[in-house]
C-alpha cells in the first residue's frame, strides 16, 4: 500500500514537471519563431519583409495592413493574414495593472541639469516616453537637447544618445563644454553621441527606424533619442493647404516610429517643435505648436518653453498622463542648464 502511494506520488510529480517542461518549451517556441515559421508566407515574402526592416514578429504584429502592402507590394488580403499569424504567435492581449506597474518601474529618468526643470517632469524625462518641447527660436529647445545627450550618460556607464539633427545646429564644441560642466569625461562622452544630419523628412523618417539597428546590430545602450528640430523639414517641404493630409500622415508615421521604439527598447524621445504666430487669438499667447493634434497626441509630455526676465527661460507643462500643470524657470550657461538662483 505503503509502496503504491508513493509510486502514485510519484508518477504525478513527474506528471508535474513534464507539464512544466511542455509549457516552457510552447513559450519558447512562442519566442523563437521567426517570419520563416509564418504559415502561408513564402521564402520570398519573408525575405522582402525582413529587407525592409520587418525584422522580427513583432514589427510585424504592431504594424498596419497598408504599411505592409506599401513597402513590400503583397496584397491587402496576405497582409492581412500575415499580422494576425504574427498576432497570435505572440503574447499581446491585456496587462494587469500589476503588471503595467512593474513594467513602470524599468522606467529612468533624465536629468536635464535643472531641478526645477526635472521635477517638473516628476524628475526627469521619461524612458518609454516621448517629451517634446515647442518654443520660439532661442527659447532653449536644442540646448536642452545637447544638456541631455550628456546627462543621459549618467545612467549607465555605456548609455548612448542618439541626436538626429535636422538643422545643422548640433555643436561638438557645445558638447565638450556641457561635459567639463557636467564633470564628465569629455572625449568619453562625445564617443557616446551618435549624430545623424536628416537632409529631408524621409531621411529623417529613415534615421528613426534605424535606431533599432544600433540597439540590436551593434548592441548599443541607447538611452535618449532626440530628434532636433521634429517639423522643420515637414513644414518646410508641404507647403500649402493641399499638402496638409499628407504631411500628417507622414509625420503621424515618424511619430509612432519613435514611440514604438521607446516602448519596446526603454530609451527616452526628446523632440523639439517650433511655433507659429496665430494672429486669429487675441488673447493668450499668440502662439501655437507645429504639426498640430497629431504631434500634440502623440507626445507623452508637452513643454512650452518662453523667455523670461533677464534672459532667464519659463518651461510650462502643458500636458502629461500623470503630473499636473506647472512652471519652473531655468537658465542656459556655458555649463549647462540651471536653476534660477
Ligand atoms: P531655434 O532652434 O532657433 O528655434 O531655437 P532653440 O529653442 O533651439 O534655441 P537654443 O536652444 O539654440 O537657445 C539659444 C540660447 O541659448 C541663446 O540665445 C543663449 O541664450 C543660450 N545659449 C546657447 N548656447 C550657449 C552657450 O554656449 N553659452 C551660453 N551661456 N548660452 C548659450
Ligand atoms: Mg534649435
């Protein structure tokens, strides 16, 4: 009897772990398909998707039937199909609130030499987010930018920034300056810049899918993206009423690019926007962000940045999932951004 019970618990331990093994296998086998194992996609359809970057299953689940059809001439119906294998052969349903919590908790914050600036942030700019400020010329948008290519690399020894520069007003000699500030190594820090000069909106558009490649083909630690100026060269190339539908699209495109990158690769997006007078507005700040409800949406925080008295500057927080409205005052010098004394 005594020899059957444990001959029983046994075989139901070992029914345990076989079970364990078979569940852990199907997660893995979840995990290592490839674009090859989807059925109904042939070698040469594979082959294309992954020439155009549609490198692993999950830029394929995340994307939209006509990006597909658009860059690589299949059909809507195959599109179709193949998003929804890539689907279902991936984990992509609800979260527990719990689990969004720990995922929270991955997030880093980035310095940007204020701590009137950062805690208007609730500490910093968010990884996973995109923080975007809009201001007049001067009003400090690129020099926050550069401030924070070089704080970010506090964070880990080999964090990276990656500054697209569609202006022409990235300055390594600037850099050099924020790091004796900053009490950082100079030559170290300038290495962890990657810089990209963007000729054209497509080129930009192209740089930011890039990005990807750097994290998993030469296995960098990019913390901060930031793009320098976002709508520059959109504002400038579709002129005219006509051209507005197409310009959202695209910017709406370029925007969900770097969103879906910060997400999946937990570094930060910093964009700089422009303003334009609005004469109709007659009281208020005459003012408004480029790039209109689809720049404004897709940003996670929003910054107004304006001059201030005695060449101080004024960012607002104009939006954000989670912190209220507010100001902080800060200061450029040739160290840094600072808080006003
Ligand atoms: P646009 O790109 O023209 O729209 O402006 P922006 O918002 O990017 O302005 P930017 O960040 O270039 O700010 C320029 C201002 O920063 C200058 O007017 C200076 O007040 C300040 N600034 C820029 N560089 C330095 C520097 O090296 N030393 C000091 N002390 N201040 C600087
Ligand atoms: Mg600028």
């Amino acid at each position: 009897m005594e020899q059957e019970l444990i001959q029983e618990n046994k075989k139901n331990g070992s029914k345990e772990v076989e079970q364990k093994r078979k569940r852990r296998e199907l997660k893995m086998e979840k995990q290592e398909k490839s674009i090859h194992d989807l059925p109904g996609v042939g070698a040469a359809t594979a082959e294309k998707l992954m020439s155009v970057g549609y490198s692993d299953l999950m830029s394929i689940a995340v994307a939209s039937p006509s990006d597909l059809v658009d860059s690589t001439g299949m059909g809507i119906a195959l599109a179709k199909k193949v998003i929804a294998v890539a689907r279902s052969s991936l984990d992509m349903g609800f979260e527990s609130g719990e689990e969004l919590l720990r995922r929270r908790e991955k997030v880093i914050r980035l310095k940007t030499g204020s701590k009137a600036f950062d805690s208007l942030l609730g500490g910093g700019l968010e990884t996973g987010a995109i923080t975007e400020c809009f201001g007049e010329f001067g009003s400090g948008k690129t020099q926050i930018g550069h401030a924070l290519a070089v704080n970010c690399q506090t964070v880990d020894k080999d964090a990276v920034a990656v500054y697209i520069d569609t202006e022409n007003t990235f300055r390594p000699e600037r850099i050099i300056q924020l790091a004796k500030g900053a009490g950082m190594d100079e030559e170290q820090v300038l290495k962890s810049i990657k810089v990209a000069r963007a000729y054209n909106s497509d080129h930009q558009m192209l740089l930011a899918e890039k990005v990807e490649d750097l994290i998993k083909k030469q296995g960098l630690n990019v913390k901060l993206v930031i793009v320098d100026s976002l709508t520059a060269h959109f504002r400038a190339e579709f002129i005219g009423r006509g051209t507005l539908a197409d310009r959202q699209q695209k910017l709406n495109k370029h925007m969900h690019v770097l969103s879906k990158l910060a997400d999946r690769h937990n570094f930060s997006v910093y964009v700089t926007n422009q303003v334009m007078a609005k004469p109709d507005m007659f009281f208020g700040d005459p003012t408004q962000a480029i790039g209109g409800h689809i720049v404004a949406h897709t940003s996670t925080f929003r910054i107004y940045l304006r001059k201030g008295k005695k060449g101080t500057r004024v960012a607002k927080l104009v939006d954000s999932p989670n912190l209220p409205e507010g100001e902080a005052g800060f200061y450029v010098d040739e160290s840094g951004v600072k808080d006003v004394e």
